[in-house]
C-alpha cells in the first residue's frame, strides 16, 4: 500500500483508472472468499447423519474382524 501512496503524484489518468480497477477487483475477490464454498451445504450432505456414540464400538468389532481374518490367513498357511 506504501508504494500506491508514494506513486499517486508521478500518474497518468490510465495508471490511475487501472489501479482503481486493481483494487475494485482485489475487494471484490475478498468478498467472495466469505461465501461458502458448497461442501456444507450440498445436496451430497443431504439425507446423512452425525455419527453415533457406538462408533467406537463399530471401530473395535472391525478392528477384531480384521484381527481374524488375519488370524485363520496365517492358521491356513502354516
């Protein structure tokens, strides 16, 4: 900003128009990062849920199941 401040006296009418341009296009660009960006509120979202509180028990029955398959590979090996 230091530099647009220092130049403003040594421009021409095009340099002026041009930076105001810049600058429209910059706040314009900031005002369309705060919009959402579509994953929240997608139609892919639509008709889920949160998960439960029994996760941690659907994590262990899987942890276990893979735990046996790994199990009867290594009995069926040997």
């Amino acid at each position: 900003m230091a530099l647009f401040v220092r130049q403003d006296e040594n421009r021409s009418e095009l340099q002026q128009r041009l930076a105001t341009e810049l600058q429209a296009r910059v706040k314009e660009r900031a005002k369309q990062a705060d919009q959402p960006d579509g994953v929240d509120d997608s139609q892919f979202l639509q008709g889920t849920k949160q998960t439960t509180s029994l996760a941690w028990a659907w994590a262990i029955v899987a942890v276990l199941g893979i735990g046996v398959v790994i199990f009867l590979l290594i009995k069926a090996s040997a």
